[in-house]
C-alpha cells in the first residue's frame, strides 16, 4: 500500500494532467484553417502546368483548398480573365485568396502583385489590368510588389513560367496566413494598370457598349452594359429595344428569360451576373449572327 502522502501526490499528478491536456486539442480546434484558393489560369489542362502550380501550393499550404475558376480563359485576353474574377469572387469567403495568371507579358518589366480588396480577400495576379472591374465594384484597400524570394519557389526563376515561380507560392503563403506586407514594398493605387471600356457610356444619342463575350458554349452575347446603366434609358421588361451590333441593327424583346419568347427568336434579358444580354431561345446569338467580340454596341434612349 502506497502511503497516503504518495497517494496525494498522484491524484495532484492526476489533476493536472486532466486540466493541462484539453488545451492542446482546444488549440488545435481553434486555430484558423488556411484560406480557400480560387486558381485561374488561360494554362487549359492539356500538360502539367496546372497541377504544377497546385502542387507548389500544397508544398507550402498542405490543407489549403484549391477552387478551380477556370483554366479556359481565352489565352492572353485580360478583360475576359478580369470579368471572371470578379463574377466568381463573391462566392468565396470574404477571406479567399485569389491566383489569376493570365499573363502576355511574363517575364518583362510588369510587376507581380498581390491587391487586397475592401472585401478582405487577397488577389495575386500580374499588374496588367487584370483587377480593374473588381477593384470598381469592391473599392482596394492596399497592393504589394512580390520581390521577396522567400515568397517564391526559389532562386532559380523563369522566364515564363511565374504561375509556378511567383503567383503560387505567394498565394500559398496567403493561405496559411503569412502576413502580406514582407511580400514585398508598397505600390500606390494610382499606379496600378486599369484596362479601359469596362463599362458602357451613355449620352445623349443613347448607351454606347461592347460585346464582351458569349455565354459559354450557348452564344448569347455577354455585354459590358450592368443592370443599373441599361435601366437609364428607361426600358421596361416586355419592352421591344432597337439595338446595333457591329453595325446590324435588331429589334429585340426585353424579357425575364428565354422561355418569354418562342423558340429561335432574339431576346435582351439581364443575366446571372446582372448584366444586360443577347441571346435566342435554344439557339446561338453568336453564331446565327456571326458576332465575334469585341463588337460594338447601340442603345438608344426609349421615346
């Protein structure tokens, strides 16, 4: 029989042990899990490049997740990467980080930054416009130059391939919640690349646009008119608007959706993302109409 003052001594034992192991697992239980990745690339998945860059990024954050945007960005088209970036964005955690490489310049003068937005999520992505229809609607708060190599795969840098080099490590260190500011110095606002005719204009001869691009594989006729801006000229849904495109001119119903008008016939209708649009019922606007964007767009007020 042990005595009674060793029998104190390991119920204390006991004791402590029982108060001091649940912290460990509270600790663990608590600490903030890496931020999700949103990955865009105009890479397409026909080689490695794309599960290069994931796996540059598990290397450094091991339980981030990885959300695939698209990899089918129209190669070199910075507007279209742009207009995914922001359409996709809100549907991401105010904390996301985003890696966009879309990317003509690699390799030259233009910085490799990382912007983060009034939402709270980090972008990082080439200083080439990229931003700029995000940055309109959700306002930035700050940018950073990526220049520190700890923040990169490494000494031995590329050329041309800076989505594994650059973009996915430092998305990476984002993710695991590295703090932003050693990525590298401060960049004003004012000096960041903004791409031009992000939305359409209106004056006095009526709203003045662009088509953009097209719905996928169905070819409606994305245009860079919001909800808001197309509403100005006083149109109203049942409404039939006199449009041109690339100089053809079209009467069109403005509807709610494509059902409102019977199959094969031209339709204006605000689509998912709040924009205005072209398209025909169970056809294609594009190709019927042999519209290629960028293509001019004419709307006049309604009398």
């Amino acid at each position: 029989m042990l005595p009674r003052s060793a029998v104190r001594f390991r119920g204390a034992i006991l004791v402590l042990a029982l108060l001091l192991f649940p912290f460990p697992v509270l600790l663990a239980q608590t600490a903030a899990p890496p931020r999700v990745i949103g990955f865009m690339t105009d890479f397409d998945v026909k080689d490695d490049a794309v599960g290069i860059c994931k796996a540059v990024m598990l290397g450094i954050a091991p339980q981030a997740r990885i959300v695939d945007i698209t990899h089918q960005v129209t190669p070199f088209d910075i507007a279209e990467a742009g207009r995914f970036l922001a359409g996709s964005a809100p549907y991401f955690p105010h904390d996301a980080v985003f890696v966009a490489v879309i990317d003509p310049t690699v390799g030259s003068t233009r910085k490799a930054i990382i912007v983060k937005s009034k939402v709270g999520q980090y972008f990082v992505l080439p200083d080439n416009g990229m931003i700029t229809q995000l940055a309109d609607r959700d306002g930035l708060v700050g940018a950073r130059e990526i220049t520190n190599p700890a923040w990169m795969i490494g000494a031995k840098l590329s050329s041309t391939f800076h989505g594994r080099d650059i973009f996915s490590p430092a998305g990476a260190h984002l993710a695991r919640g590295d703090d932003w500011t050693e990525a590298g110095p401060v960049l004003d606002l004012a000096t960041l690349v903004r791409l031009k005719n992000t939305t359409a204009t209106i004056d006095a001869s009526g709203l003045h646009g662009q088509v953009i691009g097209t719905d996928g594989p169905f070819g409606n006729l994305v245009l860079n008119v919001p909800a808001e801006t197309f509403a100005k000229l006083g149109y109203k849904v049942g409404d039939r608007v006199p449009v041109t495109i690339a100089g053809e001119a079209y009467t069109l119903p403005f509807v709610k959706t494509f059902s409102d008008v019977p199959v094969g016939e031209g339709l204006l209708y605000i689509d998912s993302r709040g924009r205005l649009s072209v398209g025909i019922d169970q056809g294609n606007f594009a190709e019927v109409h042999h519209v290629t964007p960028p293509a001019a767009l004419e709307i006049p007020a309604k009398r």
